[in-house]
C-alpha cells in the first residue's frame, strides 16, 4: 500500500467516524422523543402531541382543547337562548366585556404566535387577535390559521379598545382579544372570486396598492351569491329596499291601497309585440308587460286611488345597461278632480319625497356604494321642475339635434336633454309633459287641445326616463277606437273595455322601474348592480 493509498484509507475512517458520531446522536434523539411520546401517552391517555403552529412539534398538552374546533352540523338539536352581539355594536362602550359574534371569516393573517383575523358581518367588520399565551394553545392558533376565508364561525372574544384606529375595518376603535374560536360552516378553500377584489374601488387608475384587479360583471353573476357579500351590495339592496318602502309610505298617507294583479294575462297589456308567451292549458297566454289594466280596472271599481308592487316582464332583445327582461314596477293609479296633473303632482310628491327619506335615512349606504362606485350627490328640486316636450325639442335643437315634434326621444337624445336640464336647473329629476299622442300607448287620453299630443308624461333622474304615465281614456268607444288603431283584438281585451261600461272616473297614473330608480339614484353604470339575480336576453342563471 503506497502513501496515497494510506491516506485514502485514514480519510474514509476519519468520516466514517465522523458519520458514526452524527448516527448515534440522531439515534439519541429518537429515542428521546419516542420516550417523551410514550410518557405522554402513559399520563393522558390520548393521543401524540401534533405539530405546532410553527411547523415543530408541540409536545406540551392541548391546553385549549375545548376552546375551538369544528361545531357538528346544527339540526336544530338543542334550543338555548344566548346573547350574540352585532358585530356593528361593539365599540368602546362594550371594552372589557366579553361578546359573542357570528360572522364570516373575511380575511386571517398568521405572524408568528399570532393571527390577525377580521371579522365580517354583512357592511360591518371588526379584527380579532389570536395570540398564543394563557389558554390559547400553538394548536388552536394553527387551527384558526387553516380555517378558509367566507367560512362562518362562532367566536368569544373580549373587547379592548386599540390605541390608534385600525382604518381597514369598520370598528376601527376596537379589537376582539380572541377566547374561543368555533366553525359553523365551513367554506370551500378555493373562491371563484375574492371579496376583496370584488369590493375594489372603481375607477380609470390602479388602486392605492398599484392593483388593477378587476372582477368583471360576468364573473360576478355567475358567482352572484359570494358577490352580494360584498358591503357594497348589502348597502345597494337595503337602499333598493328604502325605495320601496318610502314609496309605500308616501302613498299610504295619501290613502292609496296596495293591491295586487295577475300576471298571467290573455292579451298584451302594452299592445305591443314585446310580451313572453306562455302555454296555458290547451292554449296559450302572455306574462304582463304592466298591470296597467287592472289598476284601471280597480279605479272603475271605486277604489280611487290604488298601487301595486310586482314583476314586469319585457320579451324586448336590449342587451343595454338599462334594460332587463324582468324587473321589479312600482305602479300606481288614482281618479282625479278635473285635470290630469293633479295625479303627475301626486307622483312627483312621492319622488320627492323618496329622494328626501333616501337622503336623510340612508346617508350611510350610500357613503358606503359611494367608497366603490364615486358619483355625483342626487340633486332634486321641490316642487319637482316641470317641462313640456315642445321646450325639451327646442332645448335639443339649439344643442345642435334634430329632434322632431312627434318623434320619441333616443337614449343618447335623453341623456344630452338630462345634461342640458342639470346645467340650466341644477336638477337631476325633472317632469316633461305633453308627449306626442304617436308614441304612446293605446289607453292614453289624447290632448283636447292638440291631436298630436297626448295628456301624458314622463320623469326622468340623471337624463333617463324612469316613469311612464298618463291620463288613461274612460270613454269605452274612445277606448275602443285607439285599441283599433294600435291593432289590438278587441275580443281579448273585452272585459277591459267592459269595465268602463258601468261608470269610471277620469284617472291616471304611472309605473316606475324600482332597479333603474336605484341605479341612477347612486349614480351606477348598469342595472345589473341593483337586479339581485338580473334577467336579460343573455342571462336566466343563477
């Protein structure tokens, strides 16, 4: 054996010692464990110690044990009654006190042996501290950690007051100190979409954080359940929800009665070819385009003044921002004294005064649909401003369009008059009265004064045609000419016609689109942001 193969030998012994050192202390550390594992067992009786939230293992008991987990399916076992806070009630009043919230788990964030976790709960929200310490355990901060966002949990916690504003939550002077940590329903870990992307103001730049994540309208509606989750469309549809009821409690003072139609019709209510047919039976029938005939139908029933809340159905092929196939009307219909205008000033009363309650009652979702989508405030006029169609035709052609005398108004025409209206009126409701007789429906009253105009108008917000009304003919031989004119089967509208044989007083009314309202009203670009599950050409899903 020469020299170098000496020292190729030495050097294999030299690191076989050295692995054989490295062996044994590994072995020695097995052992260890395996001893502390089965001293654990001995002494608990349950099972190995898990890993820790930081990846090693925990050897030490589950000193929260009891303190968090997955609840079993709730089947109405138990009954109990117990205190749950709103999560929009806890603030500084409630500090040092211990509450209980069920909420959505809307974002958690791990930092050592801590998670910071925020709490949603419809607009409100609130972040929640989980610290490992005396009773939170590695493993309950390592269960919290894994819970996937949007799952609804149970917590206990204590409020404490934080000494400067946490600006990404809503209870921004408070945190929950986290005692108990329990999952209702948990959430699939992968979203379609995350709420916060969804929720993400909405403007030309990129957003404070240099994102230009945007969650396009398909998107959304494919996946409409987690997107109405977001505070925006829970202020959207409590506003929606304003509309209606501020539109019930104007008329109810004037002693309107709610009634309600069928929608299920034998003829076309409008007289027009847009109607949904349907089979009915052995024959066949059409959804209502208007319940305009049986609120007509109620006036000559003596009910002199009556409105209804129902869908409307369009069989009308717009795939524009403002149309839908099916959508929510606020209708009403009352008998007047002796002039027509004494029902558009009813109705533009009630305007004004959803305006006003909107305003004053829902300063805070709007604030809220404001923070995504930024629109100028509503601005409106009381009494409302009143134009007739000549003045609206002259204000158009002095802009510069040729707007004929008996020619309806396109929507880029409506929306140039409503630009012109708010730069010489500072208004952005207004009335135009007097349209031509041409293009409107069949039970219109024609102008006594005019036979190319009609006793009708329309009301407008932001330059968009938002109510359609009219004195309504009485008369049934007049009824029955313009029915004739129009091309309608006198033979399916007789008892329509019929009930003006026995005695009905003049009258009037107007049917309002309650998304259309909600969308201008907050300044929106499509219906489709006030539609909760929106119908149109391309879309009957979800």
């Amino acid at each position: 054996m020469g020299v170098q193969d000496g020292e190729n030998a030495a050097g294999a012994a030299d690191v076989e010692g050295k692995h054989s050192k490295s062996a044994l202390k590994k072995a020695a550390k097995e052992l260890e464990k395996a001893a502390k594992k089965q001293a654990y067992k001995a002494e608990k009786g349950g099972p190995e110690p898990s890993e820790g939230a930081a990846g090693g293992r925990v050897d030490e008991p589950d000193i929260s044990e009891f303190r968090y987990g997955e609840l079993p399916l709730n089947q109405s076992q138990i009954k109990e009654t117990r205190t749950v806070t709103r999560v929009e009630a806890v603030n500084k009043s409630l500090a040092n006190k211990t509450v209980l919230i069920r909420a959505r788990l809307h974002t958690s964030r791990a930092k050592g042996k801590q998670c910071f976790v925020v709490l949603r709960q419809g607009r409100s929200t609130i972040q929640m501290l989980v610290a490992v310490g005396p009773g939170i355990s590695k493993q309950m901060l390592k269960f919290v950690t894994n819970v996937p966002k949007e799952s609804i949990v149970d917590v206990v916690g204590v409020v404490q007051p934080v000494p400067k504003p946490i600006e990404s939550c809503t209870q921004s002077e408070v945190e929950l100190s986290c005692h108990e940590f329990w999952v209702v329903s948990l959430s699939a870990p992968k979203l379609p979409l995350q709420i916060d992307d969804a929720t993400r103001r909405v403007t030309d730049d990129a957003d404070e954080d240099n994102l230009n994540i945007r969650v396009n309208q398909d998107t959304r509606l494919d996946n409409r359940v987690l997107d109405l989750r977001t505070p925006t469309n829970q202020a959207i549809y409590r506003i929606e929800m304003g509309v209606c009821k501020l539109f019930r409690a104007a008329l109810e003072k004037k002693s309107f009665v709610e009634i309600h139609t069928p929608k299920i019709i034998p003829a076309a209510s409008e007289g027009g070819a847009n109607v949904f047919t349907v089979s009915y039976f052995k024959g066949s029938a059409f959804l209502a385009q208007s319940p305009q005939l049986y609120k007509q139908m109620a006036i000559a029933a003596d009910f002199e003044k009556v409105y209804t809340i129902g869908s409307v159905f369009r069989a009308e092929d717009s795939n524009t921002h403002r149309h839908l196939t099916e959508f929510i009307g606020l209708d009403l219909e009352m008998a007047f004294d002796t002039h027509y205008h004494e029902v558009m000033d009813t109705i533009g009363a009630t305007f004004t005064e959803i305006f006003r309650g909107l305003r004053d009652h829902y300063a805070d979702e709007i604030k809220t649909v404001g923070k995504q989508y930024p629109a100028d405030e509503f601005t409106f006029l009381d009494p409302p401003l009143r134009l007739e169609f000549p003045q609206a035709v002259q204000m158009l052609r002095e802009a510069g369009v040729d707007q004929g005398d008996e020619e309806d108004m396109s929507t880029p025409t409506e929306k140039l008059l409503g630009r012109l209206v708010k730069a010489k009126y500072d208004t952005d409701f207004y009335i135009l009265d007097k349209f031509p007789l041409a293009v409107r429906p069949f039970y219109t009253m024609p102008d006594p004064n005019n036979p190319k105009a009609s006793n009708s108008y329309d009301m407008f917000m932001r330059g968009e045609e938002i109510l359609s009304g009219a004195q309504r003919i009485h008369d049934p031989t007049l009824l029955c000419e313009r029915a004739t004119h129009h091309g309608i089967d006198l033979e399916k509208i007789k008892g329509y016609v019929d009930s003006f044989r026995y005695g009905c007083p003049p009258h009037g009314g107007g049917g309002i689109g309650l998304e259309r309202v909600t969308m201008l009203y907050l300044g929106l670009d499509n219906i489709r942001k006030t539609s909760m599950f929106p119908r149109d050409p391309k879309r009957i899903t979800p």
